[in-house]
C-alpha cells in the first residue's frame, strides 16, 4: 500500500525520506514487507508527507497498527532476556538518575544514544545496569534486551554472533540475517533507529567489538558496562566515577 501511495503521489524513496524525515531503509523495509508494524508516529509522517485523504490516512494507520500487533504476539521471546534484578538493591540514586537523563537525551543527527559505564571487577556494573534498565523499561515499549559480551573471558563474543543474537531478538528470522558482519550492522543500524528499545551490552571487551553495536540514531538507546575506559569509542555518555557502594 505504501508504494502505491507513494508512486501516486510521484515521489521516489529518497524524496518521500526527504519529505517525510523517515529514513530511505525504512521506506524501503516497509515497501518490501520486511517492516509490517511501524511506529504510529512514523507512519503519521508518512500520511501527512504523501498528503493523504482521511480514509487513505486512516486505513495506512490501521495496516501498521494491526502490523504491530503481529509483531508483538509472533516475535521470538526469550532471546537476549534482560535478567531479573535483585531484591535488596539499595544505593546509586545520582548513578540511576544519570541512566533516566540518557533515556531522554538529545544527540546530534547520525548519532546514537550510548551510556557507558565503566569500573574495577567486583564493583556491581552489571547488577545496576540490570536495576536501571528495569527502571526504565516503561519508556521502551519496543522492547529490552540484554546481552553478555564476556570481555573479560579468554574468548569474548564475536561482533558478528552478538549481531545475530540482537537481530533475532529484534524478531528478524534466520534465513534473513545477512552473512557477514557488516550487513549484519546495518540491518541492525536500520531496525533500531525505528524503534524505542533499550539494548544492555555487559562486560564489553574493546572498543571493535561494540562499535557495530552501537545505533545510528533514532529512538533506541545502548548502555555498555566495561572494565575498561574504551576511549576509542567517540561520543558516549561516560560514567567512570562508578566505585564500590558502602
């Protein structure tokens, strides 16, 4: 429906993008099929940059609606599970309130989201990240996924399988999973930036093992926890401060 509507009204992807401020990919995994349940805001932009009539605009908003729908009771559950928190977590307000601040932070276009926080062993990173990402899971609807990138084992998750994981999390199925890491990264890349999801990627490795993990704008958000600075890896949020709680 959507590329009829977009050939009726003469416009290319790339000038319905322009237009619409929806992203080229997106138009096209929408056009293809591969992206049935898009955001209502997304699709709201879209009715109002091809200038649709009131049933047209009505009946594009009902099609993802119900596409979202589908979405939610068919896609796999159980992969990348965010862990249950603890019970007797106390402690690190300013360290949660620096977690609600990244839910609502701004970046500059092209630039995703990303916390990091980084400390000694044993201080407890995980176990606040997994607090705080509960904390903050209503302002995700699309969802929140956890990965363990075992940075500190004598063999850290490869990039690509961290990739394959997320993608079907993100409900993509097997056999449409690019081969190679860098497909992988883009369809990854593209999915979230049309999606509100929160992804936890613990016990980060280096910086070449997150950077394809890392979103490319949008509404999706990353928080990394790391023994180490990874200073390599360009505008992150940093909380390096973390210590020991008493």
């Amino acid at each position: 429906m959507l590329r009829a509507h977009r050939r009726a009204a003469r416009l290319t992807l790339e000038q319905l993008a322009e237009v619409s401020l929806v992203s080229a990919r997106a138009l096209s995994d929408m056009e293809r099929g591969r992206s049935r349940g898009p955001q209502h805001r997304t699709v709201v932009a879209l009715a109002d940059a091809l200038k649709l009539d009131a049933d047209a605009r009505r009946q594009l908003i009902e099609l993802a609606r119900e596409g979202r729908l589908r979405n939610h009771w068919t896609r796999p559950t159980g992969l990348c599970e965010l862990p249950r928190s603890v019970d007797d977590f106390t402690g690190r307000a300013a360290e949660l309130v620096w977690v609600s601040e990244l839910v609502y932070a701004e970046s500059a276009p092209g630039v995703g989201v990303v916390g990091l926080v980084t400390g000694s062993a044993g201080l407890g990173k995980t176990t606040f990240a997994v607090r705080a990402a509960h904390a903050v899971r209503p302002s995700f609807p699309d969802g929140v996924f956890f990965l363990d990138l075992f940075g500190m084992s004598q063999r850290p998750l490869a990039t690509a399988d961290a990739l394959e994981m997320l993608l079907r999390a993100l409900g993509i199925a097997d056999q449409e999973i690019p081969g190679d890491t860098g497909g992988r990264a883009s369809l990854y890349r593209a999915l979230l930036r049309d999606r509100r999801v929160l992804v936890v990627l613990d016990n980060a490795a280096s910086e070449e093992q997150v950077r394809p993990l890392l979103p490319g704008g949008g509404a999706a958000r990353v928080l990394i926890t790391a023994r180490r600075l990874l200073s390599g890896l360009e505008g992150v949020r940093r909380l390096t401060n973390f210590i020991s709680h008493p």
